[in-house]
C-alpha cells in the first residue's frame, strides 16, 4: 500500500470510529460494544420474532416502544423455532447461554438484529439497548454493533416517597416506564410516614380513614401552619390493595420489584393519629402537613405494649401477602426516642428485658419484626439506625447516613445496599439554590457519578447495590419528581450497570446530552441544571467577599456582572481559576454560561448580601 493510500484509509477508518463514537449513546454505558460496518434501516416490513411463549409480553412491549419513538408499528410474529428472517428483530431466550441472569446480547447486522439472553430480564435489557440505539430524529437507521453486557449491581433502585406528597398510581407506573429505560430494576415505595399512611390495610381501615389525610398546606415545607382545631383533612390519598396488586403485575412485567416501606418504630405519626393505643403518650394527635413537630408530636410507635405488636403483624401479614419481593423494609431511621423515656410501658419492656438505654429498646423492637417477617417468608431491611443498640440477627442494612452503617454492616457479614445522603440523596440541590427551588444540602451530577456503591476494605459481595432516594417533602407534582430524577438517575444507573472501568464523565455528559433530547420527545421532565456555573464565595485575607467560578462540565464559558445588568457575551469574560474581587458598592453578581457562542446554562442572579452568607 503506498502512502498515499494507507493515509486515506488511516482518514476513512478515523471518520468511522467518529462517526461510531457519536452514534452510540447507550445509558448505562454496556460492558462491551463492538462496532460493525454498515446499519440495519427499521421499516414497516421489519417483524418482530420471539422464539419462547414467556417472550411474548416483551415482543409487544417492543413494538408498542418502537411505534412511540418513531411511529412505526411493527408486527410481532411467534417465531416456532424457525431461522431468523431478513429484516427481523429477534428476541431468543437461550436457557443454556452461560450467561449472567440479567445479561445479554445484542447483534445489529444489516440485515438481522437479534437479542439473546438466559433470562427474559437479560432480553429486556437487551431490548432497552436497541431502543436506545434507534435515533429520535426521525432516521430509522440503526448502526452497526454487537453488546455484550451484564450489570455489575444486582440491586439497581429508586426509592420514591409517595408519604410527605402523594403520587397516584398512573404516575408510579410512569416511573417505572422512565426508570427501566435506564435498567434499573427496583422500586422502592416509602409508603408510610408522619404525613400519610398510603396503603389500604384491611382489617385496619382507620389507617386510611385517618391517616391518609392531612389539612392542605403549600410554601416552604416545615414552615407550614399545623392543622387547627375543626380544619378538615383534605389533601391525601392511598393505594387500594387492587390497585397495588395491578402495580405489581405491571413492575413484574417491566423486571422490577417493588421493596414496600412501612416504618417503624419512628416516623409514624400518621398511624399514631389512626390509632392512639400505638402512641406511649398522649392521644389526639393529627396528620402532620410539614410544620415542625418533633418532640411535639410523638410519633414514634409504643415499644412496651403488646398492642404495636400485635398491629405491625397485622399490618406486615397485608404487606407481605400483596408484595411478592423477598424483602419488607420497616424504617427505623431518626426514632425520636424522648416519649419512650416518659412512658411506663416502655420503661417496664426495658426492665424485664434486660435492655439497657432506649437504642437497645429499638434493637428489641427491630428483632420482634425480623421475627414476624421471618414467620411470613420475608426478609428485613432497614436503614442504618438498625445497627444501633445491636443488629438483627440476619437483618440487611440500606446505609443513608453516608457510607459507613453499609460498612460496618458488611464488617459484619451482613448484606448492605448503599444509598448514601452523599452521593445518592436525589431531593438535595442539583444547582445552585439560588434558582432551584428550595431544599436541602447540594448533590451536583458530578458528585452522583463519583458514587463508588462497594468501597475498598470489605468483602464487596456483601453490596447487593445501590439505590437514589427522592424524599418528597419538596416534591408536590409527579413533574417535579422528574425533575429530580433526571439527568441524577443517568448517573446512577451507570454507577449500578456499568463496570467501574467503563465509565467515563466526559462521555457520560455527551450520551446525557443525547438523552434530553429522548426525554424531551417522551415530554418527561428534568433538570438542565448542569450547563448552570458553579459560584464559590469566599473571603480574602481582610475578609472581604471574592468569588470563584467553575462549570460541572468541560468547553463552557462564563460571562458575569456586577451592574445589575443581565450577561451575556459581551460581559466580562470569566478566565479560569480568576479571584473576582466585588467592585465598590456592587450589590448583585449575575454569571451566565455559553458555549460555541450560544448559552447554555441559565442566567444566575444573586445578592452578594445571599453570597456572603455562604462563606462561615
Ligand atoms: C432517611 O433519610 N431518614 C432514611
């Protein structure tokens, strides 16, 4: 080959490895791809073949999604054993591939596409590949390739809290339909707590009589006016048991299972208003509608009288004949502890056995649960506040509080899933709080993508996953769920799927770009917060305010004033790693962020006075 030559197919087979790299945009990136040449054009003719009865749901599935993204409808066809044909999507269970349960292959030719898995979950995952693979633009072609892939996390969750607001079940579904594009395979449904029992109980009908109601309340949760004498209860709602039965046939069909939360001892101030023997205090306690209540209200349930008991085995029966999932979660974080201290049941349950301060009380109470589930087949999860007071004996511990109850309940041989308020706590800010709506501490992108779920110094086979947890006290719509959810749980699928080795921010942040567009199309929303600059206020030697200014990702620009005018490209440029110092009698900072001429981000406005108050 002359020079000539071998430099032109240097050029050809550079343009194609460019052209690959921006046609793959799989969220979580795959264990393996390998690119092919040429691309497989999906029409009106391309049929849909499944080669086992259990994949008939799924070859529908994949039709209906194929006629969402791109209006084609495709027939789905039992294949019988018979040799893939021309211009066919081929699912093919293969019970005897050595293959990991929930993995995959996936094979884009020009002429087939086929999905082989052991399991139909490994199909289905396979089959999320090849949607992603088909443009939203309009194209049908889908490039060239063949995926190998497993997840590297058995446990891939979302938790939603549908107690502090209430979300109906078109909308749980809604979320699962979102969250199985991104292979996650686990909801979690907190289900009780001091603002709304959500689920009917059957032989306990106060529970949604009651405690499914509270006085309607908008503005900042916590700041909320408490209910008044004679004010009628009329923001709520719960799930009947056939409408939970229905949301399980529709989660198992998509692959996930549904973890249900009723927590005890604490958090249950919604049971306590149902039913006051559960209380070790007073009675005539209400729902609480976000005002501040603790060591106000009690609502931590009884641990000295038989009567919890023998309600939590009421209740758990229920739970656990209408959740097939091997787990039940019962809570037992953030247990306010005072109103044990004053009550004389719970003082003569410590006497008699043996018990020595109110943490082993809660440890007595968590093993009398790990008892009744095990009676009914099931195990206990809780979060990490079980590990006080002494753990239960085969008790899994979901660690919130940071990494370190997941830690050292590895340390003790038990199972942990890791769901740490540092890196996977999706209520927290995603921006700067100076235009997101208000909540708690920061949790940027970045940060969720640095999550690392099985930390060196223990045995990581303990670490069934990893879960992001959307608390909703600042959540009041289903939109604004979504908001919090994505881009964040891009970010944690692939912390969950992908093998540590594969990720790669700066191609993250280009497949997540690609995915907007997706969820644009599926009019689902989320959050842009991401392209926003990153302000860091600090003090200089005299102690006079400066600021520093950064971008989560790479090739932004940001231009700032202090004029109280809006910026924009002819403002002042802000040069990496600068100190601005504030000029004499500037009250505002604005910033915004461009790239390749164009903004990006949105405009920032904030008092220096606001600013000020960040630096301690
Ligand atoms: C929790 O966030 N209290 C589990």
């Amino acid at each position: 080959m002359n020079l000539k030559r071998l430099s032109a197919s240097l050029f050809a087979i550079s343009i194609a490895i460019l052209l690959n790299a921006q046609n793959i945009t799989i969220i979580p990136q795959p264990k393996k791809v390998i690119f092919n040449k040429g691309n497989f054009a999906l029409s009106g003719k391309t049929v849909i073949s499944y080669n086992d009865p259990q994949l008939k749901f799924l070859a529908d599935y994949t039709s209906t999604t194929i006629k969402s993204l791109n209006k084609l409808k495709l027939i789905v066809k039992n294949q019988n054993g018979t040799q893939p044909k021309i211009q066919s999507i081929n699912l093919i269970l293969d019970v005897k591939a050595n293959r990991a349960k929930e993995g995959y292959l996936l094979n884009v030719t020009s002429s087939v596409i086929s999905i082989k898995g052991a399991t139909s979950q490994g199909i289905f995952y396979g089959v999320q590949s090849l949607l992603q693979l088909i443009p939203v633009n309009g194209d049908s072609k889908i490039q060239a390739v063949e995926i190998q892939d497993e997840p590297r996390f058995a446990w891939r969750g979302l938790l939603l809290d549908v107690s502090r607001h209430f979300f109906t079940i078109d909308e749980v579904k809604r979320l699962i339909d979102e969250m199985v594009v991104y292979k996650f395979n686990l909801l979690h449904l907190h289900l009780t707590d001091d603002q709304g029992w959500r689920i009917e109980i059957k032989k306990l009908p106060e529970l949604t009589k009651v405690g499914a109601w509270r006085v309607p309340r908008t503005g900042l949760w916590w700041d909320r006016e408490p209910p008044q004498n004679g004010e009628a209860a009329t923001y709520g709602g719960f799930y009947t048991q056939e409408q939970i039965k229905d949301l399980v046939k529709y989660a198992t069909q998509r692959h996930v299972d549904i973890l249900p939360e009723i927590e005890a001892p604490g958090h249950s101030l919604a049971a306590i208003a149902s039913y006051s023997y559960l209380s070790s205090s007073k009675t005539g306690y209400k729902v609480n509608p976000g005002s501040k209540f603790y060591t106000i209200d009690d609502n931590s349930l009884c641990a000295g009288k038989e009567s919890t008991f023998e309600f939590l085995d009421i209740v758990l029966t229920e739970i656990a004949e209408l959740f097939p999932f091997e787990y039940i979660h019962i809570g037992g974080d953030e247990c306010y502890k005072g109103f044990w201290k004053k009550c004389e049941d719970c003082q003569k349950r410590m006497k008699d056995n043996g018990l020595k301060d109110e943490n082993e009380l809660q440890s007595y109470f968590i093993k009398r649960l790990e008892k009744i589930l095990q009676q009914k087949g099931k195990k206990l999860m809780g979060w990490d506040e079980i590990l006080e007071g002494g753990l239960a004996p085969n008790a899994t511990v979901m660690s919130w509080r940071g990494m370190d109850g997941g830690i050292a309940a590895a340390k003790a041989n038990h199972h942990v899933v890791m769901s740490p308020n540092t890196y996977a706590y999706l209520d927290l800010y995603q921006g700067d709080p100076a235009i997101e709506p208000p909540t708690y501490s920061m949790l940027r992108l970045n940060t969720v993508y640095n999550f690392e779920p099985a930390p060196p110094g223990i045995d990581s086979s303990f670490i069934l996953g990893g879960q992001g947890n959307l608390w909703s006290e600042s959540v009041p719509t289903f939109r604004h769920a979504e908001y919090m959810f994505w881009p964040r749980s891009f970010a944690l699928a692939e912390v969950l799927w992908t093998p540590k080795s594969g990720k790669n921010w700066n191609d993250f942040i280009r497949r997540t770009e690609c995915h907007l567009s997706r969820l644009d199309n599926s009019d689902i929303n989320y959050a842009r917060s991401f392209y926003d600059a990153i302000l860091t206020p600090l003090k200089d030697e005299k102690g006079i305010l400066t600021i520093k200014l950064n971008t989560e990702i790479e090739g932004l620009l940001c231009y700032y004033t202090f004029d109280n005018t809006n910026p924009d490209h002819h403002s002042h440029l802000y040069k990496k790693g600068e100190v601005l110092t504030i000029p004499k009698d500037a009250d505002t900072f604005r910033v915004i962020t461009y790239r390749n001429g164009k903004p990006v981000g949105r405009i920032m406005t904030v008092p220096l006075v606001e600013l000020a108050k960040r630096v301690n």
